[in-house]
C-alpha cells in the first residue's frame, strides 16, 4: 500500500496508550515496535510480506524472509523467534508452498532464527512473510530518529529492484542482471547490523517500499534534521537505469514521488529516471545508516571486508525547512 493510502487511515485511528516501555512505536515511523522489558532486554516486534517477485517459489520464500528479517536488523537487534504468514491458492500445488517455505526456513536457519509456527489462509495470489520478534540491549536500540548534523549517510545495498523486477515482467531484463538483483534480495542485513553496531552508528532505516527518499525523509523527520543526497553517489543495479529509461518505473515510484511532494528538493540536472530510480520501491533493500565522519571509515572498511556493497551517499545537516535536498 502506498504512504499516501496508508497515512489517510492511519491519522484516523486512536493513539497508543502511553507506557513508560514502549521505546519505540508509530510516532516516528520507524522499522520495528520495540519493548524494554528489563534494564538489559528489549523486545523487537515487526511484520512483513508481499506477493512474488520472482518466479522460483524457494527463492521467493528466501527473499520474503530477508525483507521480514532486515527490519529487527535495521533496529541493531538480533532475530530470535518468527511466525509464517502465508496466503496461498488452491489453483496451485502444494509442491509450490512447500518450496516456499523451505525458502523462508533455510534463510531463517541462515539468520540464527527459529521459525515456530505460523498461520495459513486461502487467497487468490501467494503472499508469505514473517512476524519477527528479535531482541537487543536497550542501550543498543538504533532507531530511525538518532541522526545528527554532521554524520555520513551510507548505503548497503544497491537501488534498483522494483525497476528490476518491472523489467523482468516484460521480458527485458538480462539473465545476469536477474541473478544479481536476487542475491542483492535474498541477502541478508545481519552483516552491516553487526557492523554499524560496532562502530556507533547513530541512525538507520531499511530501504523497501517507500524507496529511498521515502525512508530517507521518515529519518530526517524523526531526527529533526536535513539530509543531503549525492545522486550520483547512490548505487544502482546492472542496467537498472537503462531499464528506468525505458520507463519501466513500478507504480509505487510514482506513489512515492507523490506522497514526498514539498519534502524533496532536487538541486542540480538530474533527468527524470535519475529522479525516480531514488523513488523505487525496494525489495528487501539495505540499510540506511548515519554515522558520525569520524567513524565512517572504519565502517566503511569493515562492511566492505565483509562483503557489503556499500556507498556513502550523502550527510546529515542542520534542519533547513526542507527534509531532503538531492544533488
């Protein structure tokens, strides 16, 4: 559902009771619920899924874990207990749903994750994903709303895959470039949690289907602060723009583009697709993290010595009455 739709109901339904354990809940938009439930425990509580990608039922159940998984990784936690959520139809073989969820389950033995049960009900398309509950120490918790003026903004994984997947529909996209945008989904964000940990993170987000600017401006406005993108900076995926060229931008970009209207100011000559590739609904997306400069680095080097396909795209300013300026 796009932020347009979804900001219309949510206004209208009541407030959060308040308590005194609730860390983190709607207010600030940010990617998990979290509970402390002790001085040196804290619950994190998320919910994710979606309809198929990719025509590989194990891959897809690999890739809907990922993206259920990345938001306890996103708060700095560690996934501990999940549940299936699975719609499915009785058109298919149930062959199709066994290797679905034996996608889901191997990339939850992956994560260090137990799945414990879950709940199944007929619907005309598949959908599946996971509720995650994960934990972390109270005084490790990094939210969306810690950014501070001054702090490098970094990128984990490269943009591109609702592009991606648009043109994979249409027969356009090449083998290869298919096999790289599924092992960037199905790749999990435990590496670059550990990390940015590590290395004192102040912020961060999950990128998915509110692209970029989408998360980007949900940081900048829980924080308080600006942010300030370097287009050409940001990674993109083989032959994601070429594809965005083509026109090949999902729905979603243009629901995005809408909803952020007034929040974006793009300062420099950025064609269309440049534009709504930052837009692009992501799928299982990497981390967005602010980190102070003097750490970044250090964290940079690590992420990359793991393997993460990292950039810095950008920093954090003072507010400057706009949420996001793209150069």
């Amino acid at each position: 559902m796009g932020p347009q739709t979804l900001s219309q109901v949510l206004r209208h339904l009541p407030t959060t009771t308040p308590n005194p354990n609730l860390m983190v809940g709607p207010g600030t938009s940010d990617d998990a619920a979290v509970y402390k439930i002790n001085e040196n425990q804290a619950l994190i509580s998320t919910l994710d899924f979606f309809t198929p990608m990719v025509d590989d039922p194990y891959v897809y159940g690999q890739i809907a874990a990922a993206n259920s998984l990345s938001d306890v990784y996103a708060m700095g936690g560690k996934p501990l207990l999940a549940l299936n959520i699975v719609c499915f139809p009785d058109c298919l073989p149930t062959s199709v749903l066994e290797e679905m969820l034996r996608g889901g389950a191997d990339k939850a033995i992956e994560a260090g994750c137990i799945i414990a049960g879950g709940h199944t009900v007929r619907d005309d398309e598949p959908k599946y994903g996971l509720a995650v509950t994960g934990m972390a120490h109270p005084d490790e918790i990094i939210s969306n709303a810690g950014a501070q003026a001054g702090d490098l903004l970094l990128l984990t994984k490269p943009l591109g895959t609702g592009i991606i997947n648009t043109g994979i529909k249409a027969g356009l996209v090449s083998p290869e470039a298919m096999q790289i945008a599924v092992l960037a989904m199905s790749t999990l964000n435990k590496a670059a949690s550990e990390a940015m940990l590590k290395h004192g993170a102040s912020a961060c987000t999950d990128i998915t289907g509110f692209g970029l600017l989408g998360h980007a401006a949900e940081m900048a406005e829980a924080s308080e602060v600006s942010l300030h993108i370097k287009c050409k900076s940001v990674p993109l995926l083989p032959e994601a723009m070429e594809m965005a060229r083509m026109g090949l931008i999902p729905a979603g970009a243009y629901d995005n583009r809408q909803y952020l209207e007034g929040k974006i100011l793009f300062d420099g000559d950025l064609k269309p697709e440049e534009q709504l590739a930052l837009y692009d609904p992501q799928t299982s997306g990497g981390l967005l993290i602010s980190v102070p400069e003097a750490k970044a680095a250090a964290l940079v080097d690590e992420l990359k010595g793991k393997g993460v396909d990292c950039a810095v795209i950008g920093q954090v300013q003072p507010y400057t009455g706009t949420l996001i300026t793209v150069v």
